[in-house]
C-alpha cells in the first residue's frame, strides 16, 4: 500500500486499486479503555470498502476485506501525541491470529493477539472492538525417542533423538528424563534441553540386568507431548582379583622369562612331572631351571575345573593310570604388559570358555582340588 496525501485530499494505491478519501477536519482522543487511539470526527468522514485477495500490508490475513481511513500517522496538529494514548500490547508470540475483517485499518493491519483475546495491530496499539482467535496448533512427535545402543554396558553412553513438529512452525523445546529405581542413580544427560543428546548410564555393580525408564517432554504453544522407551544397563564386569604367589613367574613377567624357549616343547606325562622335586625355598622373582625354563606338552583327560578367587582356573588332568596333577589358566587381564606368554594364555582361556564354563569352587571342593 503506498499513501499519497494532497492537502484535504488522502489516496490509497492497493493493488492498482485508487480509493479516494474525504477527511474533514479531526481531533484524536483517549479510548476509554486505553486500547488505541481514535479520531473524533467533526464531519462525516467517506470511504470506500473494496475486496481484495492479500493486501501487501496483512501478508498473513489473505481475503479480509479492507477499509481506507485516514492513517493514525496523519493525525492533525493540536491532537493528543500518540505516545500518550497508546497502550503497550501484550503478545502471545506463540499463535497465528485470525482477525475479523476491517481490523487495525488506522494501524498498518494486524500484528496479533493480546493477554486478554483483543487484536493488536502492527504499531502495538489494541483494536477498541475487534476481537481474535487463534489458529489450530497441533504438536506431533514423527521420529522416536530412539536410542543406540540398547542394551548399554554400565557407564555407557547411549546416543538419544526425537523428532516433533508443531502445524504453525512455533519454537519446539524438549526436556528429557530418565529414572532407574534398581540401580544408584537414574544416569545423566550431557544437555537434558537438546534434541539430541547423549544419557550417560549408572554403574550396575549389582551382577545383574537392570532397566532404566528415559522420556522426554516435546513442547510447543502451550501444546506437549511425552515418548519413553526401557533401556537396560548390563551389569558390570567384576575386575579380577588376581593372584600374588610367584605371581610373575607364573604369568611371565619375572626377570627369567627369557630363559623359556617357546619353540622348543619337551613331551612327558603326569607320572613324570609328579617325581620332580621342588627345591626347599622357591624364589619369588626367578625360576628353578629346568623344570620352569622347559615348555612341557602331555595327554591327559580333564576331569575338574573350576574358578578360584584369584580369577585363575584350575584344572584337573588324569592319564590312563589314574595319576593327576593340577595345571592353571590365568586370567588375561591379571597378566603384566610385556610377558611373552600373554598371547598363549590369552589363546587357551578362550578356547576354554568357548566350550566350557568354570565357576567357582566351594570351600569343599577347593579343599580336594589344591
């Protein structure tokens, strides 16, 4: 819309559109209410009405018909200053108005609804008699929650995403939450407030499976939504306590590793190895050669094994004439960095779990074993 003013004469160019406007001499007053400010006219004030189909000045309110009047930004000397006759408008900010046609006309069109459901026109004036109502909103979750990995280890982290979208295109804002009734702790959120963020999971030291609830809240004009999905945090891997009796020796760290030549194996049997004679004192760091420096290979049939408290297993072989003895696996992660033997013990605990499984031994049994 562009206003053209000669003298007593006022112009509006609409659409190509030329109405022309008689203005007698006016005066501007308070509204009653403070909604705006008014002209009181003298005389008979002419217009036009014309419709038309989106006026450049309500982009938003496409069909409503509009009415020339004399612009609020015209007003005479002598009136009351603008400034003293407004009233700051309070805006929802969060709706789409509809407002009845020949609103704001004086006010460069409609802005949007005030507190109270009254019109608010462009330059924060209120329309004294027009009234508005919001459009429809309607807030959807499209996508999720969703959440990699499930199940987590404990103190995992789980990568979390929802996907929402408000019908007006209104700011969306989400909070997120997660409680886990069995366990220390409902876990923690790098940023609760984001889309997308990461939920970091309790410890599970209680040796068992144990599910979390996590939702999160999607909001938007005054509009929510709520998706929750059950994630479980596995229990965690106990550390192994290890052993400390010539504990290098048996697993490859003490000074005389070197000495065992991994590629040469000696075969004996049990009935042999049981008449070796250990020296009175064995040395905590070093090993007796040759029967520690000598890797030894026999037949034998596994009879018993089971898991002792320093995370070693035992087993019991047996050959055909009934002799036995007692050979250990340890465990690999109770094996110092550098050993040379780490990637066979690796190799034969595997193999071991991959067919079998040991479990702890009762008082009765370690006491028939050792």
């Amino acid at each position: 819309m562009k206003m053209i003013k000669t003298g007593w004469m006022t112009a509006v160019v609409t659409l190509g559109l030329v109405v022309t406007v008689q203005a007698p001499a006016q005066t501007f007053t308070r509204c009653p209410d403070r909604g705006a400010c008014l002209p009181a006219v003298t005389g008979e004030l002419q217009h036009v009405s014309a419709h038309i189909a989106g006026p450049p000045t309500l982009p938003s309110l496409p069909g409503s018909e509009f009415r020339t009047r004399m612009p609020l930004a015209e007003q005479p000397s002598g009136g009351t200053p603008r400034e003293e006759c407004e009233e700051t408008a309070v805006t929802t900010g969060d709706r789409i108005i509809l407002a009845q046609s020949g609103c704001c006309s004086f006010h460069g069109g409609v802005l949007g609804c005030s507190g109270d459901g009254r019109t608010v026109c462009r330059d924060g004036t209120l329309s004294p008699s027009c009234q508005c109502s919001p459009a429809t909103d309607t807030l959807t979750i499209t996508a999720g929650p969703n959440h990699t990995p499930n199940p987590v280890a404990s103190g995992g982290v789980v990568n979390l995403s929802v996907t929402a979208t408000d019908s007006l295109g209104l700011a969306i804002s989400y909070a997120w939450s997660s409680s886990c009734p069995e366990l220390p702790s409902g876990g923690t959120f790098n940023n609760p407030n984001a889309q997308n963020p990461n939920w970091t999971a309790p410890a599970n030291t209680t040796g068992a499976p144990h599910n979390c609830s996590i939702g999160v809240t999607v909001s938007a004009g005054g509009l929510t939504k709520m998706g929750s999905f059950t994630e479980t945090v596995n229990a965690a891997t106990p550390s192994p306590q290890c052993g400390t009796e010539r504990w290098s020796v048996k697993t490859g760290t003490d000074p005389d590793a070197h000495l065992v030549n991994l590629g040469v194996v000696t075969p004996t049997t049990i009935q042999t190895m049981r008449s070796f004679v250990p020296p009175a004192s064995l040395p905590e760091d070093n090993r007796v050669a040759p029967v520690e420096s000598t890797v030894f290979v026999l037949d034998a049939t596994l009879t018993v094994y089971t898991q002792e408290d320093d995370s070693d297993y035992h087993l019991v072989l047996q050959d055909t004439a009934g002799n036995t003895m007692i050979t250990e696996i340890p465990s690999p992660s109770c094996v110092g960095a550098g050993s040379p033997f780490a990637e066979q013990i690796a190799f034969a605990r595997s193999k071991f779990d991959s067919v079998l499984a040991a479990t702890r031994a009762s008082a009765g049994d370690r006491g028939r074993f050792l």
